[in-house]
C-alpha cells in the first residue's frame, strides 16, 4: 500500500540537521532521513531510542552456552561416560572451550539474523530510494503528509534544494 510523503533534498548535512532539530521542536513526525554517510548526532536530533539489538545478542548467546553445556554434559555423563585418566566424568572446566565458542557462534548468527529481518533485508526485496543520489550526494528528509500546513512551511523556509510531494512503499 503506498502512503504519501513530502520529501526535501538537501545538498549538505548542517542545512538537514538544523531542519531536522526545528521539526523535533515543534514535535513533528519524521519519517526517515536518508543520508550518504553517518551524520553525528542526528539520532539524537531524530530523537530514535536506542536500539533493542543487543538484547537479541545476549539472549542467544546464553542460549548457546546453555546448549552447549548442556549436550556436553549429557554425553559424557549420562550417555557415554568414558574414564579417561582418571578424571571425573562431570568435569566442566573442560567443557567451557566449547560452551564459549558456541556463545559466540549463536550470538553473532542470531544478531545477523534479527538484524536483516528487522531492516527487512531479505532476498529478492527489490530497493526503494525515495530520492535519487541520495546515496552519492544527496541529503534527504521523509515526512508523512498531513492535513496541516506546518511542516510543509517548515520544509520550505528550511531552503532544501528540492522540496516534493511523493507516493511510495517504505
């Protein structure tokens, strides 16, 4: 379903940061800017929360560990305890190698993973640039249209290079 945007192009990023901050101080809503490289502090300028990407990582990164402790443990204890050395059967100290190992196989997979799925980066999605160059040169900002006449006046006395009206699936 496609929404409609007002879409202003800028040809540098202190002209975007400066409109971006006017909006955030009147509380209006950005949909997205689209830049060609990072810009610092424009997530705090966008007002974004912190990203909850970390959390996947933990989660499967304990995971993993507990499988992997887990299915060393069975098999040496309960499924086919071998007496080697001397040695007890539960001896974890030889099973964390593993257990690490699989930590960060299992995190870095599942944060991979989270990721392309949040970002809906899966085969065959075809891209959709709002604005063309925007990942040479251009500096661009995507808001919702609206009934009112604000952000419009905003978009306008801000000076973007381009300023326009566009239909599009993001």
């Amino acid at each position: 379903m496609a929404r409609e945007f007002l879409v202003a192009t800028y040809s540098d990023a202190n002209s975007l940061m400066k409109t971006v901050e006017t909006l955030r101080a009147e509380n209006l809503k950005i949909h997205d800017v689209y830049a060609p490289y990072p810009i610092h502090g424009l997530d705090q300028a966008m007002r974004l929360n912190r990203t909850r990407l970390p959390w996947v990582t933990l989660i499967a990164g304990l995971c993993g560990c507990g499988v992997a402790l887990a299915f060393q443990f069975y098999t040496a204890v309960l499924d086919w305890g071998m007496n080697v050395g001397g040695k007890p059967d539960n001896s974890t100290l030889a099973f964390l190698p593993i257990a690490f190992e699989l930590t960060v196989l299992a995190g870095g997979l599942a944060t991979v993973a989270a990721l392309l799925l949040r970002a809906r980066l899966y085969p065959g999605r075809r891209e959709c640039l709002i604005v063309e160059g925007v990942t040479d040169n251009r500096f661009a900002l995507v808001l919702p249209k609206s009934d009112s006449p604000r952000p419009r006046q905003i978009l306008e006395q801000s000076g973007p290079d381009k300023l326009e009206e566009k239909e599009a699936e993001l």
